[in-house]
C-alpha cells in the first residue's frame, strides 16, 4: 500500500472515531476529526485544501470545546447544581459508556442527581439539577453534531472545488 494511501486511510478512521467520540464523551470529538481532515490535507499536499478551510477548520473546532463546557455549565448553573453535582455528572456519563445506549443516555443524569444528594439537596431539588444538567450535556452534543455535519460539509467543499 502506498503511504499516501495509509494517511488517507489514517485520516478518514480519525474522522469517524471523532464523529462518535462526538456523542461519547470518553472520546475527543471534534479535535479527533479536525485531526483527520488535517492530515488528509497534509497528505495531499494541501492541494485540494488548503490554509484558509483549515484554519477556518481549526476555529470551529476551538468553538466545540467551548460549547460543550459552556452548554454543561449553563444548564447546570441555571438550575443551581453544587460542584458535586457537575462532578457527578461526569463520573455518570463515564460509568453509563458500560451500559449502552440507554447508560449514555441516564448517565449524567443520575450522577447530577447523586451528586446533589450527596451535597445535602432534597430529592426534588436534585432531579430538577439533574434534568437540568442532562438538558445541558445534550444541548451540547446536538450543537457538536451540528459542528461536526458543518466541518465534514466545509472540508469537502474545499476538496471538491
């Protein structure tokens, strides 16, 4: 196999392992695919796309981390989760990767609410910073998926003209 072809094929898996690592959170996205598309560039020689897609690339990319702490914390903040709670969200979105879909889904959920429980909250007062939460972490993912549709349709845009 050509070594042109083997960082064609490098690139495009990195693309795809960012795409999913968009929706689980053990995987860094966004910087996982813009990684790609910087080496398929590289790889060819930054003839079909060039310095201006690629920076343009690497703004939206810098944009997703952004979104994804800022669309957690507004949700969570909003509802006035302690630090417990944002730290239980977190340890729940890791433990649901070993449940599924549905551990992806209930995860940070029930770590918010356990992490407010073990603040001191009443049970009512944890679920709504749990919902809140859990609306955050997923306004977040649409809004990376969103990103990630607009950077594969940018990169191929630029590949293609």
């Amino acid at each position: 196999m050509e070594l042109q072809a083997l960082y064609y094929l490098l690139a495009g898996i990195l693309i795809v392992v960012g795409v999913v690592g968009v929706i689980l959170p053990a995987l860094p996205g966004l910087p996982l695919v813009f990684a790609g598309m910087l080496l398929a560039a590289w790889a060819g020689g930054f003839q079909q796309v060039g310095w201006v897609p690629l920076v343009i690339l690497g703004l939206l990319t810098a944009v997703s981390v952004g979104v994804d702490f800022f669309a957690t914390m507004v949700g969570a903040r909003r509802v006035g989760a302690s630090r417990k709670a944002l730290v239980g969200a977190v340890i729940g979105t890791f433990a649901g990767l070993f449940f599924g879909p549905i551990g992806l889904f209930a995860g940070p959920f029930v770590g918010a609410l356990l992490g407010e429980l073990w603040h001191g909250r009443e049970i009512g007062q944890a679920a709504k910073v749990g919902l809140g939460t859990w609306l955050g972490i997923l306004l977040g993912t649409v809004l990376k998926l969103g990103l990630a549709f607009a950077m594969l349709g940018l990169f191929a845009f630029a590949w293609l003209v």
